[in-house]
C-alpha cells in the first residue's frame, strides 16, 4: 500500500473512525483499525469495530499501489492529528506501515488482518433529520443520561420515531431531559424506538458534518400497521457523507417518562439563560458537587445562595420575570448547569409546583401557545 492523502481531511476521518476504538481490549485487534485502498485507488477506507460500535470513514487520495492494513487505532489518530498540514505520504513494508508528514516519520507495527472481524452491515433506513438538528439535541439530552453501568437502561438516550416528530430523551432518575425536532421518515405512519447508548450517540454526533443531513437506519420488523424492533437483533445506524456508524440498541425497556411531568403549575419565572448560568457558576465555587445550591424567588428577582455555617459561602441576586407565590428550592449544582446550558433560547421558563417536587425548566417557544422543544425536569434536594 503506497498512497498520498491531505493531512486535514484524514485527521478528520481517522478521528471519527477512532472514537469507538478501546484504548485497550482483552481482544487486541479489536483496538486496531483497519485501511484499506478502494479498488479504483481513489480512496482509502477506515473501519474500527469493537462487537458493540462500527464506524467507517473515507477519504480520497492518490493511491500509487493498493492494499489493506491493520494498524493501532488511537496512536494513529495521535500521530496524525499532531503531523504539520500538508500531505501525508503511508507506504507499507513488510510487517510495518510508514506514516511521513512533512519531516516527521513515523513506523506503525501492523496487527494481523486476517484476525479482524467482519464489520456489521447498515440496517434498513428508517429516514433523514438535519446534522445540525441532532447535534444539538443531542448535546441538550445526553447530559442527563446516568453513568451508572449497573442499570444500562439509564445509560441510555431514547429516540422516540413517531411520525415527522422525533424525542431524544435520557434520565438518571433525578432528572429528565426531552427534546423534541422535526425529522423526514421514510414511512409517515412510522411509531418505533430505540435505546441508543448514550456515550455512543454523543461521539458520533461529536463528527457529523454540518448543514448536511443525517440518514438514520434501523433493523425493525413490520408489526400491524406499525414497525417495531427485532427483538434481540436492535441495531440503529447513523449515515453522513462518507461517514459511517452502527451500534447495539440497549435492550431494555425505557421509563414511561412523560407521566412525571406535572401538568399544571404554581409558580413560573422567566430569566435570562446567560445571566442565570453565569451567577450558578459563580455561587458554585463554595459547594461540592452533592452541595445544595439554593434559589429564593421573589417578585422581580432570584437570589442564589450556596455555604452556611463555618464553611465557605456565596450570595447572588440577579432580575427574573416571577409570577406566583415566595418560592425556595435547592438542586445541585451541576444538574441546574445541564439544564440550563441545554436550553436552545436567549430566555429560559423557569416551572415550580412546590419546593420538594420536580421542577420544569423549558425554552420559550417562538410563538404563544406553542409547546416549547426542549423540557428538563429535576427534582429538588431537601433542606432543612
């Protein structure tokens, strides 16, 4: 394999290639990734896959003999991401691959390509929705999804397919995160979903091309009228430009989510995001993580408050827009730092039943009367 490629455009594609690649596997070709020279020469083909995530990525090139290696994923993407731009010359020699980029050279054992795994095909495609679109929802959801590997279904995000509209939802129990964005399904009748590892979902937006769409696939079974998934065979599969990406559905069932949203309200304010993040930042530089940071909302105005006793304090008042009755409620402070970075609006709708029940923070719709896309609900921390 003897080939010529722009520094820029493979630093893009091995990085994309190399996300779902294990710094270290019990498997150790499972950490390599694959190169492989089309049969044309015009482009070069990555693959990495690890039995639960495939990803793959091309990018031209001159290709002045053709071939395939198996090389160590993330040291690749290291070196590549570090060569000076230009181009980057890879040339093969024996059991070793030679990556040279301006002065730099670097030699790359190979590992043993009959050894590597077939990568999955893509599934059935169900529909596009706008890269753009998704990475933002996904970047408001995801932070809410638990780390807790001990219950993967709250590892998971939840995309809920229903129609032209699609939900992006995750929790961990104290809080839920729903976002809501227009999509165009192949089939307008569609009503399915799937349990998409959250982590995953995360890295692959992370590389999505913008103003472009994103073609999403999966393996579903015709129920009725409907479609639902395969039972045991949930793949889901992401397709944008010359980037490819599949994973493993969790294979669990999701909270029924939207009955913990109240329905009705005591008190509502409505404040600056900015200002308001700003101010939470600040007063959270006196507290852990589990330390409550607390709100007192009156007429007009948020006073924020974290510290007591002989322990490091901090106080804040900022101007809100306030209707409703004196209000005081403690949260922690990262989880009010999620929903309110996730909020898509200058403004955000501050929603409060009473001071130990869940609270609704949503964006402010364009319109009056429109349902706002974006709604996070936490649960507040008791004081005393």
């Amino acid at each position: 394999m003897r080939l010529r490629v722009d520094r820029d455009a493979f630093a893009e594609a091995v990085a994309w290639t190399a996300r779902a690649l294990p710094a270290r596997h019990a498997v150790p070709v499972l950490a390599g990734m694959r190169m492989e020279v089309s049969a044309d020469g015009s482009a070069l083909h990555l693959s990495g896959f690890d039995y639960e995530v495939s990803t793959r990525a091309s990018v031209e090139v001159l290709s002045e003999e053709p071939g395939a290696a198996l090389v160590p994923g993330r040291l690749l993407a290291e070196i590549v991401n570090n060569l000076p731009s230009g181009t980057v010359r890879i040339d093969t020699d024996g059991p070793k691959v030679l990556v040279s980029g301006g002065a730099a050279r670097f030699t790359l054992i190979t590992m043993p390509l009959e050894d590597y795994p077939s990568l999955p095909g893509m599934p059935g495609r169900i529909g596009s929705v706008p890269a753009d679109a998704l990475t933002a929802a996904v970047r408001q959801v995801t932070p809410a999804a638990s780390r807790d590997d001990t219950l993967p279904m709250l590892t998971g995000a939840y995309l809920d397919f229903t129609g032209d509209t699609l939900r992006v939802v995750a929790t961990d129990r104290y809080r839920i995160a729903v976002r809501e964005l227009w999509w165009r399904p192949e089939d307008p009748g569609i009503d399915v979903s799937a349990l998409v590892p959250a982590r995953t979902l995360a890295n692959t937006v992370r590389g999505l091309i913008n103003q472009s769409n994103v073609d999403i696939a999966l393996s579903t079974v015709q129920v009725g009228r409907g479609v639902s998934l395969s039972p045991g065979e949930g793949m889901i599969g992401f397709e944008n430009g010359e980037r490819r990406t599949t994973t493993r559905l969790i294979d669990s069932d999701f909270v029924k989510y939207g009955a913990w949203f109240p329905t009705e309200f005591s008190a509502r304010a409505e404040v600056g995001v900015a200002p308001l993040l700003e101010a939470v930042k600040r007063v959270a530089l006196v507290a852990d993580r589990n330390t409550p940071l607390r709100l007192a909302f009156t007429e007009g105005e948020v006073v924020l408050e974290a510290g007591s006793g002989d322990d490091a304090q901090a106080v804040e008042a900022i101007g809100v827009g306030y209707e409703g009755e004196p209000i005081r409620l403690a949260f922690r402070p990262d989880y009010l730092v999620d929903g309110l970075s996730g909020v898509g609006t200058d403004t955000a709708r501050l929603n409060f039943t009473e001071p130990t029940k869940p609270a609704v923070f949503t964006d402010v719709p364009a319109k009056e009367g429109e349902e706002p896309s974006f709604r996070y609900l936490v649960q507040p921390l008791r004081v005393t």
